[in-house]
C-alpha cells in the first residue's frame, strides 16, 4: 500500500473536508452513482450477500477511494450521524454480520464488486469507463485527485475533527 508523507496526508484530508462541504460535489457524485447504477440494473450481475467484497485480506483485494468520492461518503456518514469506527486490520470496518452498515452510503467500487464470475469483464469496463468520469470531476470541480486505500483513507478521516 502507498503511504502518503504527513504533508501529503494533511493536503488530501483538507481536499476531502474542503469537498465534502459544497453542494456542487454531492450532486456530481450523486449523479455519477445514479448512473452507475442503471448500468448495473441492464446488466444485473447476482450478489450472494456473502461479505467478501469487504473482507480484503482474506479475498486478496483492496479498495481504493478518491478525494470526490470520500467528500460524498464523508458529508453523507455526518448528515446520517454515523461515527467512522476503528480501521480493520482484515476488512472494511463498516462490515457489520457480513452486511454494509453503510450501504446506502458506499463508495464507487462498493457499488460495482459483484461475486458473480460471468460479470468480471463486465465490472472492469464500467470500473474503468466510471474511473475516468471520476477522474475528469476532479478536474472540473477543481478538486485535488488522491487514490487512496480505503482503510487508509478513513484513518486521515479519523484524525479530523468534523
């Protein structure tokens, strides 16, 4: 995992509070969630509810979040008051009993891992085609673009005081 220097910690902590207070953020994430998720409404790929998309050791994955999207999580877990708990040594730690406690909530590759094995190519077209649309907001929204591991990024959330 890549580790950010203190300076580079600071700066995108401040890049997600800084989004995570404008309106024009929250629609555009909004807005791009919405169509994701059309996509995945036509192609319909089978979720088993198993728990694996968040356990990231055991299943050899990670999960990785950007400045927008951890503005959007960051403004949506205050307007919903749920506290960002402890970071996980093995998983994400808004797993409750196999089930997202904050799935209304979830970042950009939550919404798009599916366990179902005839959608793979599927899930790295639209993460790709989708990554792209993120990465241009950035630009757009004139908002600095950091690509972090999701534990990670909750632990520069954590250090914060809201």
């Amino acid at each position: 995992m890549f580790t950010l220097t203190p300076h580079q910690s600071e700066e995108a902590r401040r890049a997600i509070l800084d989004a995570s207070n404008r309106p024009e953020v929250h629609s555009a994430i909004t807005s791009l969630y919405a169509d994701l998720q059309r996509q995945i409404d036509l192609r319909r790929p089978k979720c088993i509810l198993s728990g694996r998309c968040c356990r990231f050791e055991e299943f050899g994955h990670r999960l990785y979040v950007t400045t927008l999207e951890l503005a959007t999580f960051l403004h949506d877990l205050q307007s919903s008051h749920h506290p960002i708990p402890p970071s996980s040594a093995t998983g994400c730690p808004f797993q409750i009993n196999n089930l997202c406690s904050v799935h209304q909530i979830r970042p950009f590759a939550c919404r798009l891992f599916f366990c179902d094995s005839t959608s793979t190519e599927w899930q790295h077209e639209q993460y790709q085609s989708f990554h792209t649309r993120l990465r241009q907001l950035h630009d757009s929204l004139q908002v600095p673009y950091y690509y972090l591991e999701w534990r990670q990024a909750l632990s520069l959330l954590l250090t914060s005081e809201f």
